[in-house]
C-alpha cells in the first residue's frame, strides 16, 4: 500500500499542477510542449527511482557480508 502511495503521489501533484494552470496550461497544451514538460518530469522520476533500487540492493549486499562477518 506504501509503495502504491508513493508511486501515485508525484502523479497527482502534476495533474493538479496543470488542472491549476488556467490560460497558461491552454497555450502549452495548443503547442503540444505540455508533453514534453510531463515526459521530462516522468523520466527524471523513473531515473531517480531507478538508482534508489540499485542503491537498496547495494546496501542489502554490504549489510549481508557485515552479518555475515560477524
């Protein structure tokens, strides 16, 4: 349910960021650069999610060998 929560809030905060925007979220949208504002928002949130599972396996590996010395 945490991991839900977590994935689904920084999508929220984006379209209630655009449903907010009024004459200035029209214009981006007419010229079609809207998308690319959301893709770049997407791809920075999949790269940072992305390095805090290899970051996590990481430290799992080090605590194990740490346990496994002890």
């Amino acid at each position: 349910m945490k991991k839900k929560a977590f994935l689904t809030a920084p999508f929220l905060l984006v379209v209630s960021i655009l449903s907010g925007q009024g004459e200035e979220a029209d214009f981006m949208r007419s010229t079609g650069k809207v998308y690319v504002v959301v893709a770049v928002i997407v791809t920075i949130f999949i790269g940072i999610v992305l390095f805090l599972i290899y970051l996590d396996r990481k430290l799992t590996k080090l605590e194990n060998q740490i346990n496994d010395n002890d």
